[in-house]
C-alpha cells in the first residue's frame, strides 16, 4: 500500500498503529493522519528508533 493509499484509508489504518504502538496517544496518532515523516518521527522519539528502522516499521504495517 502506498502512502496515498493510507492517508485515504487512515481511520481504518490507525486502529494498526494503536495495537502496534500503544505509547502513541490518539491525539499523536491523529495529528499525523497518515503522513509518514510524522508517524517516523514519533516512532523515533516515543521508542528511540532511527529514521531508518522507523521507516521499515511502517512499511512493514502498512504493506
């Protein structure tokens, strides 16, 4: 899926995250509405990942 795709499908797509990352509040997670440098970006600050592996985090979550 590409990122096009997801901020398309982001109400349905959110629920992921929460189950995946549960450090993320729902006012972080809908603040960044799909939009990949956010959700990398609060992936590195709330796990302390790099951008890299951030990256292939969601790619992974989101194929």
């Amino acid at each position: 899926m590409n990122w096009d795709q997801i901020e398309g499908n982001w109400k349905q797509l959110k629920g992921k995250l929460r189950e995946q990352y549960g450090e993320l509040t729902d006012d972080e997670i809908e603040k960044a509405k799909g939009n990949d440098e956010q959700l990398a970006g609060l992936l590195q600050s709330k796990y302390g990942k790099t951008k890299e592996e951030a990256h292939r985090e969601l790619d992974r979550l989101f194929p």
